[in-house]
C-alpha cells in the first residue's frame, strides 16, 4: 500500500481520493456532488474532465476549496443561520419546496440560491443566498448568506488521475502541484463581502444584515487583515455582519465521509470591519514602502 503524499487532494467527490469502497466511487463515475445532489461544477475549463475536489492540503491543516462542501446534510449551514437569524421553529424549506406546499405553510423560511430557485441579482452583483420569511405568501423579512472557501493556484491534474486509476495493488500516488490563492482575501473576498453587505444594510426588510459562512482557515487569513481583536456584539442589526466558520472533522474510515464542524458564530459591525479593511492592522508602513522603492533601484 501506498502513503499519500505531503501536498495532497482531501476530498473528492465528497470521500477520500484512496476510497474506493462503491460510494465512493459511484460518484467519481457519475460526476456528481453529494452535498447539494446536482451535477459537480469543479471542472475544467471545457469540463470535459469533472474533478469534483472539495478539499485539499494547506500549511495550516485541510482546507475546503468547494464553497458546496459547506452544503452538507441537506444545507445544514444554512438552517444555522435561519435558525439564528429568524426562529429554529419555523420550517426552513428549499424553492422546490416551497412552491410544493406553499398552499398548506402559513409560515416558512425560503432559501434562494443557485441550487434552489435562482440567485438574487442586483446589477452586476449576484448574491449566493436569500433566506426569505415568508407569512401567508407574503414577504416579511429577509437575510442574505454569502458562502465562500478559497480558491487553487496551480494544478492537481496528475495526483487526480492517480487516484482516479487506484487499485488495491498501486505504491505511488503523485503529488498535487496545487496552492491556495491567500492573495484573493483582501483583493476579492472582503471587497466583495463589505459591498454586499452595505446593500442588505440599506434595505428596509432586512433586520439582521448579512451572514457570511466560510473556512475557519480561510477566515483566520481575513484576520491578519482586520485583526484578531474587532470588537464583537451580541445585538442582530441591518448594519452587522455574522460569520459562522467550520472545519473538517478528522479523516475517517472507507465508505463513510468526514462532517463539518462548527468553529466560530461572532457578529460585528459591518462599519469596523470595512475601517479595518481600509487602515489594515499590518498594513506596511510609508517607510516599509520607501525602503521596497530603494531595494527595486538598488539603492540599499
């Protein structure tokens, strides 16, 4: 038997890339994701190939790279924020769903995404989530849910097909070639996190702003960002935002998959954490930026 390498794939298809119990490897034949029962939409380019890559290896512990991995037991995270954000009482329903028995609900929560109904665009701007409050069809409240994980940088394409091409005689499993684009944090994920939530912040029907699930890998680089010390509060309003982080549990047996695990449920104003953003608690130094210039130049 082999050891799998160093720099790793985790999870494929929802199972670990050496299992090859029939599962597992039902999913590799069909494509198909088991967190949201839809295709897989980790391909490539052309999407000939379908790799369905949930997680892979990180300096700091495996990290999810597949927002939909966070879609576990039938979109668990997202009953945790309605739960939250409404009343764990009220039924939680999908689209499909709720159009199927919005005839007999007095009372539910709708969610509105890619994978139920459709996403909720506002001009140039697609929001992952909608949890909408519904009472006798009509629209009471909502809240907005953004979902992210953390982008590749190189490729995994040889260690893939090593594993796609396990048997039970195989000694040698390539190494992925693959990193993790940290630099998207600040370039693309808090940007886009403060936009959308000012948007949720402005609208009359939303009372607990906007929740954001995520990594908790990829939230502790948001905190060499903003700080591990942003102040916290307790109260839901339109202007703050709630981040629930998860991690993997450990790696488990052939045939079984591993579960998310709920780390971090904090809430903080959207307002300190856009001024974090912007001053940035490492953020260099005019001088730090004097001294890069004369390095270029070769003048020290």
């Amino acid at each position: 038997m082999f050891v799998r390498p160093k720099r790793d794939l985790i999870e494929v298809f929802g199972y670990a890339p050496d299992d090859l119990s029939v599962e597992a490897r039902s999913l590799w034949r069909l494509g198909a994701c088991p967190f949201t029962s839809n295709p897989c939409v980790k391909g490539n380019h052309d999407q000939t190939i379908i790799y369905g890559t949930c997680s892979v290896t990180s300096p700091y512990g495996d990290c999810i790279i597949c927002p939909n991995r966070l879609y576990e037991d039938n979109y668990l995270s997202l009953k945790r924020v309605a739960a939250d954000a409404f009343n764990e009482k009220i039924p939680f329903m999908t689209y499909s769903e709720y159009v199927a028995s919005r005839v007999n609900t007095n009372e539910s929560i709708v969610a509105l995404g890619l994978s139920s109904g459709k996403e909720v665009k506002v001009k140039n701007l697609s929001m992952d989530w909608i949890l909408a409050h519904i009472i006798d069809g009509e629209l009471i409240s909502y809240v907005g849910v953004e979902v992210q994980s953390i982008d590749i940088t190189g490729n995994y394409r040889d260690s893939w097909h090593s594993y796609k091409n396990l048997t039970s005689d195989t000694t040698l499993v390539s190494s992925s070639e693959h990193g993790l684009n940290w630099a998207n944090v600040h370039k693309r994920l808090i940007p886009q996190i403060i936009r959308k939530g000012l948007i949720y912040s402005k609208s009359s029907l939303v009372s607990s702003g906007l929740y954001f699930i995520v990594p908790d890998i990829v939230y502790k680089k948001f905190e060499d960002v903003i700080g591990k010390d942003i102040p916290l509060v307790n109260d839901k309003a339109s202007n703050h935002l709630t981040v629930h982080t998860y991690s993997l549990s450990p790696r488990t047996t052939s045939g079984k998959q591993r579960v998310i695990i709920p780390e971090r449920n904090i809430r903080f104003s959207l307002e300190e954490f856009s001024k974090r953003f912007i001053s940035g608690v490492n953020l260099p130094s005019g001088n730090d930026l004097d001294n890069a210039v004369k390095r270029v130049l070769g003048i020290i």
